[in-house]
C-alpha cells in the first residue's frame, strides 16, 4: 500500500473516530430517559438511532421484517449461540446477497441501548482485518438487532475452552498461535492506529471469532471506549467487563488505559497454551499463574 494511500486511510479513520466522540451527546442522552413511559421510550430510541445512522453510520439499516424473512422468523433451527446478551442466527439477507450473524439483543439482557448503539458507531467507523464487519442494525420499536458477517467456524471458546459441548478438535499449536497473532493485530489497530484510540474492554475468547481459515476477528464492541488523548494518562470509567479478564488496576480504580486490553490478551494466551480457563487455572492452586501454566505444559 503506498504512503498517499495509507495517510487517507488513517485520515479517514481519525475523522470517523472523532465523529464518534461528537455522539457522545447522543450517548448521554440515553442515560436520562427513565422518566419517559415505556412506548416514549421505545420511540425515543429508534428516532436516535436513525438520526445518527443517516448522518454517521455507513452500515445497512434493516426492518424487523427483513430479518425475520432472513432468519426464518428467528427459527430455533437457525440458532448459533446465546449468552446474557440475547441470541445469534444463521439469516441469508438478499441485498447484498450473503449469508449473516443475526443477533437479536435481549430486551431484558445485559447489553442495554447505549452498549448497542455504541457497537453500531464503532464497527461503522472502525475498519481492519481482524475486527467483525457490521453489516447492518434494526431498530425498529423496542427490538435491538446486529447483522454481521457470518463466520463459519464460530468462536475461539467453541475450539478451544467448550470442546465437551461443540465436539470440535483441539486447535494446533500453529493455528492457535495464528489466532493470538491475529487477535493482537486487531488490538493493535485500536490502539495504535485508530486516532485517538479505543480501548476494547472485552477482550476474551468467546468475543474472538473465527472465519472458513480460523483467521481471527474482534466482535462485541458494546464495552469499547474512546482511550486516553492529548496529555492524559487514563480514562475514569465505570468498571466494565469480564471477570477474570478484567486487568485488577482498571478493576480496583476504574482507571481505563490501553494496558488493560493487554492484561485481558494475556489471560487469553494463558488460556490458548494450556486449553484451560483460566478461572479453573486460578483453582488449580495457590502458586503464581506463570508457574501453574508451565506446570500444565509439562503434562
């Protein structure tokens, strides 16, 4: 790629990254609304949403008929996960003709209205080979829907941390090692290249999927964060995320840097040598997790 190429390409995502930090007033406003009956509410968001998708968002906006024609209703058969979040399906959408991730968000589930329109803004600006492309959302009354590109090989959990349930093999050195190296390619982009970076907060291997190559893909963006700028050392935050994975500084002050998604790699590649998770790794004894993790090598 050449240099001209490469500056618009980083010129472009600066712009979209701060276009999101601009929404931040659209953000806030979803923190307000309490007050407001449930169908108020209901329409309050899906007018947000649809304001901000014709001004900011790239992705394809969906109506809730077009997915339920493309999952078949959201047939059980179709169904390819669920977690506190909601439920994901296999869908076939017709323009553009593909095969999709459907997941339908929980109305009652953990990923609220601010996470879901947060993971709109940032998989429509945000742009790499290791980050899920969003394909398109629905926000049509009181559903919360996320259509992204399929990938046939699941996550790296199904491979690797949950073989009793999926019946799957255990990955290879080599392509565990092409997972980790590509995963850190993603993380990477959000701190480096983005501009100003992002913090992805929800680094784990359930949120790392895998395509027909087991080439690995960041999804899962509701947690993300717009990281430190300028002169500042940190973001104060929330504390936000997976326990275990959560990085015990951010945990414990709510001080949000780029380290902590290093911190949450770090148990992930613990967890991609030994093939254990590692809150099981944490039980095995009192000893430091290093040497608990080189005693399993040994074995």
């Amino acid at each position: 790629m050449s240099e001209e190429r490469q500056f618009t390409r980083r010129s472009s995502s600066r712009q979209g990254i701060k276009d999101c930090i601009d929404a931040n007033n659209t953000l806030s406003r979803f923190e307000n609304i309490s007050y407001k009956t449930d169908s108020s509410r209901r329409r309050f968001i899906s007018e947000e949403i649809s304001k901000l998708g014709k001004g900011n968002i790239s992705a394809q906006i969906f109506t809730f008929r077009e997915l339920c024609v493309a999952t078949k209703n959201f047939n059980p058969e179709n169904q390819l996960g669920e977690g506190g979040f909601g439920r994901v399906y296999k869908g076939h959408i017709e323009t553009p003709e593909k095969v999709v991730a459907v997941k339908q968000l929980d109305k009652n589930g953990y990923q609220g209205n601010r996470e879901f329109l947060v993971e709109v803004m940032m998989l429509s600006l945000l742009h790499h080979q290791n980050l899920v492309n969003l394909v398109g959302y629905c926000a049509d009354g009181d559903q919360r829907i996320l259509v992204y590109e399929y990938m046939p090989n699941g996550s790296l959990d199904d491979h690797l941390l949950d073989l009793a349930r999926t019946k799957n093999k255990p990955l290879d050195w080599d392509t565990r090692m092409k997972v980790a190296a590509g995963a850190a390619r993603g993380l990477e982009y959000l701190h480096e290249t983005a501009d100003p970076p992002v913090v992805y907060r929800d680094f784990k291997a359930s949120n790392i999927l895998l395509d027909q190559e087991f080439n690995p893909k960041l999804s899962d963006f509701g947690l993300a964060k717009v990281g430190p700028t300028g002169g500042q050392t940190h973001v104060s935050t929330r504390v936000m995320g997976t326990y275990g994975y959560c990085a015990p500084e951010y945990a414990l002050t709510g001080q949000l840097t780029m380290k902590s998604d290093v911190y949450s790699f770090g148990v992930v590649f613990l967890e991609m040598i030994t093939g254990r998770r590692y809150l099981k790794l944490k039980t095995l004894s009192s000893s430091p997790m290093h040497k608990r993790a080189g005693a399993l090598l040994k074995i």
